[in-house]
C-alpha cells in the first residue's frame, strides 16, 4: 500500500500528510486516478488545483501514556496534525482490522454526560496555503471504521446523539465536507456556495465490525460507497449517489481545521456537542483533484 501511494505522490502533486506517530492511510483504488494534471485552468468553473492528498495511515503504538498526541500524515499536503482533547479524553491505540499488523485509532467510549471525555484528531494548514479547501475541484475523503454499540442516545440530557468519522465545517458553515455514522447509517454531506448535497448508504452499518466508508464530490453529483468484507477475505461495496451541485467550498476561515473522530471548533478546540465517535478508524484521507 506505501508503494502504491509513493508512485502516485510521484506523478502528481501529493499532499502526505505524515502524522508521526499515527498514520493515517488513503488507500483504496482511488490511486487510479491520482495521476492529474496539476496545472490551473483560469476561466472555467471547474478549477484544477492539482492532486493533494491527506493521509494518516496508522502504523505506529502512541510514543507515551499509551495517548496518542500526533499523527504521521503521508500525503503531501502541508499540514500540522495533533489531538485535541476535552474533559481529559484520549485517542489510544487499537487493533486493525482482521487483526493485522499495525494500529488504528480507538476513540473514547459513549458517554452521554455533559463533562464526558472527548478526542478528536485536527489537522490544519502548516503554511498560508489553504491545503484542505477542494474549492470547485472534485475530491474524496473517508476512512475505515469500526463503531462500537452504543455510540449515541437521543434522549433529552444526552450530549452524544451521533457519530462523526472526518469534517470539516459545522453544519450551519458556508462551507462543510462531513462523513458520519449516525445510527447505523453512513452519510455524506457536501455544502458549498451552490447548495447542499446529502447522501446516505444503504448498507445497515453493524457495530463490532470494519468497514471503508468514502465520500466523492464531483461537480453535479455526491457519491457514498461503503465496503465490508466476508469472512473468506473478499470485500464487497455499495454505492449510493445524489446529484446536484454543491459548488465551491471556501471556508470563511482558512484556519478551520479538519478533524477526525468528532466536531471542532472554528479555532480547533473540541465543540461541546462533539457527535463524538465511539470506535475505531484508520487510513483516513482526503484527496483533492
Ligand atoms: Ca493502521
Ligand atoms: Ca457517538
């Protein structure tokens, strides 16, 4: 899979984002097409900003207190990668899928109480580049996931309603890309300055068990594909696609970060109705042209 990802990073302007400790992986056969021209095309509205990519493969155990505090990102965008915590949450280390060598994420347990402990990753840009902004481009982010039963309640006095993959943006924003897996369903939601598109799978996520979750922009339409695998090791992927335009995603703050596991704020501390996610996750990626 590194292999893979360095020969796309060589044809095209990859964005790596090597969390150093925790790496999160893009890998899927979206390397197919990672091969873009990275030249700007001024005049049309489909603006070529070059393939750039995120991600956090993780392959190493946290350096300390068994929490991990960053991530290595092996894509080449250039952005900085830490944790951001609240009520003394953590992001510690768990096992990846089907049991092979390496690590994922394991975010904190349900809790629904209003000081619960809370962990999210953050990625922001590194320079004055807004790395993390598709603008009109088409892109794609996902990640794997295993989502533990319970992960929310909905009942009056529970702060934890839901479960947040990867976003960037709150959902009132000018501008979102989110990923969730809200009971049992895995959706995606695109809003830019055109409108909003929000497109959810079909497949009846069970907790306990892994599964590739991305979402794809294009300029008329938003595509969800959610794969799983059978127990003899072939996987298998449903796809679900909206149309509609969703147009450019210019946030109204470059500093806007993009996390993982639950909700930031705008300045990148954890918000307090965090829809955090109660699981695992690995090999995440968001990947731009
Ligand atoms: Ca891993
Ligand atoms: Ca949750």
């Amino acid at each position: 899979m590194f292999a893979t990802l360095s020969v796309a990073c060589a044809r095209a302007l990859c964005l790596t984002l090597a969390i150093a400790t925790v790496g999160v992986s893009l890998a899927y056969g979206s390397d197919a097409d990672a091969g873009r021209s990275g030249e700007q095309t001024p005049g049309t509205d489909q603006i070529r900003l070059g393939t750039r990519q995120v991600e956090l493969l993780v392959t190493k155990a946290p350096p300390r207190n068994g929490k991990y505090r960053t991530f290595t990102n092996t894509g080449s965008g250039s952005v900085r990668v830490s944790v951001a915590t609240l009520n003394g949450g953590a992001l510690t280390a768990g096992n990846e899928r089907d049991g092979r060598p390496g690590y994922s994420i394991r975010t904190p347990r349900f809790n629904p109480s209003t000081d619960a402990p809370r962990a999210a990753v953050k990625i922001t840009n590194a320079t004055a580049t807004d790395v993390l902004n598709p603008r009109s481009a088409d892109f794609k982010f996902g990640a794997d996931f295993v989502v533990d039963d319970p992960s929310w309640r909905t009942a009056s006095g529970s702060t934890d309603n839901g479960d947040n993959l990867v976003q960037r943006g709150l959902y009132g924003d000018a501008s979102q890309y989110k990923l969730q897996v809200d009971r049992d369903v895995a959706t995606c939601r695109i809003k830019g300055d055109l409108g909003t598109v929000e497109v959810s799978s079909e497949v009846n996520i069970q907790s306990g068990r892994w599964y590739r979750v991305r979402c794809r922009r294009l300029s008329r339409s938003v595509t969800i594909s959610v794969t799983s695998w059978r127990t003899n090791g072939t996987r298998h992927t449903d796809t679900d696609t909206r149309n509609g335009r969703t147009g450019d995603m210019t946030p109204n703050r470059p500093s806007w970060p993009f996390s993982v596991g639950g909700k930031l704020r705008a300045g990148g501390k954890v918000h307090p109705s965090t829809d955090q996610f109660n699981g695992r996750i690995d090999n995440v990626f968001l990947k731009i042209g």
